[in-house]
C-alpha cells in the first residue's frame, strides 16, 4: 500500500540542512518548501507576505492589506474547535515566508480537516508548486488519521475555483452569502475525499509530480 510519507517524499529533493528555517520542524514539505507551523514571533513575516499578496486581499474583502490580519490569521478558530487543531501553516522556501496555509482538524465533524486558506506569493505562482503542495499536505493530513478536505470559496474567486476543481475537488453545495471586508461574497462548500486520490495513485493513472 502506498504510504502517505512516501508520497511527500516524491515531491521533495535533496535540500542542504543550512538552507531551511532552524526554527519549528517541518510538518511536511515538498521541492524545496518547508511547512511550518507558524506563532506570533513570525508575524512581521506575516505581514510582509499579506502586503506582497495584496491582490488577494483585494479580491476577497475589497481592500489593501491591515496589519491585523497577520493575528487573524494566528488566531481564529471557528465555534467548537481546540487551539491544538488550528494549524496556521508558513511556507517556507530557506527562511523566505512564500506562503502560508490555515487548516482546521476534525471540523466540522471527525476525520474532516477544514483548509480556510492556501495562498502563495505572486512569484511562487504558476509554477506548479500549489499543486505539489496540495499533494503534499493531503498525504500528511491522511497520515493523521484525516478523510476528507473541505473548504469555501467565493464564487467571484473564479481562479480558485478552476484550481481546486482541476484537483479533483467537487461542488457539495452552496453556502450563504457572508461579509468579507467591503464584500459580501456568496461561496460554494468544495470536498476532496482523501481516499480517491490514493486509489488512483496506485491504479498508475495519476502522478503527483
């Protein structure tokens, strides 16, 4: 049976020790990213990041980056969730922040893990990385024991829509219209059941590289 370590491990080369972050061990990583989780030392990086990432800011609340979504993005959990399972991921590339990923385990029901953002800096996109990276962090999450991935998305965010659909992500349903920022954004509730992809995998027909 394929593992879930083995897979990262095939999305990920040989990379000097004296290259990665020395501070927090990798949860998972791929090429040459590092996923770490991230606390409140590692905010001015955060900030830096949400300013190099604007045009999503833009896109989703309608205005420029404010320095507190850095502690948002630490901090919130939704109703019903532990601290010990909002894993507020930094994407490291060396010691350059490049992106970042927000997960919640076993919300909203066990063996679900919620992902409420993956955002990569303008430079790191459209080079195949978001993908790999995805590859990577559903082969950790179903190392922990997790099933299935969900997320909502604004409609409006048409590219991330495309993304996450070409992933194998399917529609479940529809999600109230919810304020963000200066928009109000009706979303739709996307699923990726876990055990697919490995199916696939091992069939042959499907490669994560």
């Amino acid at each position: 049976m394929l593992e879930a370590k083995t897979l990262t491990e095939t999305l990920t080369p040989e990379v000097k020790p004296g290259e990665w972050r020395t501070v927090g061990r990798p949860l998972f990583h791929c090429r040459e990213v590092q996923a770490v989780r991230l606390d409140e030392s590692d905010l001015p990086e955060l900030r830096a990041l949400n300013e190099r990432c604007a045009d999503y800011t833009q896109l989703v609340a309608g205005t420029p980056p404010d320095p507190a979504d850095a502690e948002a993005f630490l901090k919130d959990l939704p109703d019903g969730s532990s601290r010990e399972d909002k894993f507020a991921l930094g994407l490291f590339k060396g010691r350059r922040l490049i992106g970042v990923m927000d997960a919640i385990r076993n919300y909203p029901e066990v063996g679900t893990w919620f992902l409420g953002l993956m955002m990569l800096e303008p430079a790191s996109r459209r080079q195949g990385l978001g993908r790999a990276l995805e590859y990577a962090f559903e082969a950790w999450v179903r190392n922990l024991g997790g099933r299935r991935i969900v997320m909502s998305v604004p409609v409006e965010n048409r590219g991330a829509l495309s993304f996450w659909w070409r992933l194998g992500y399917k529609i479940l349903r529809g999600l109230p219209p919810q304020p963000f920022g200066c928009k109000i954004h009706a979303r739709l509730l996307l699923q990726r059941d876990l055990g697919d992809r490995l199916k696939v995998e091992i069939s042959g027909r499907s490669s994560p590289s």
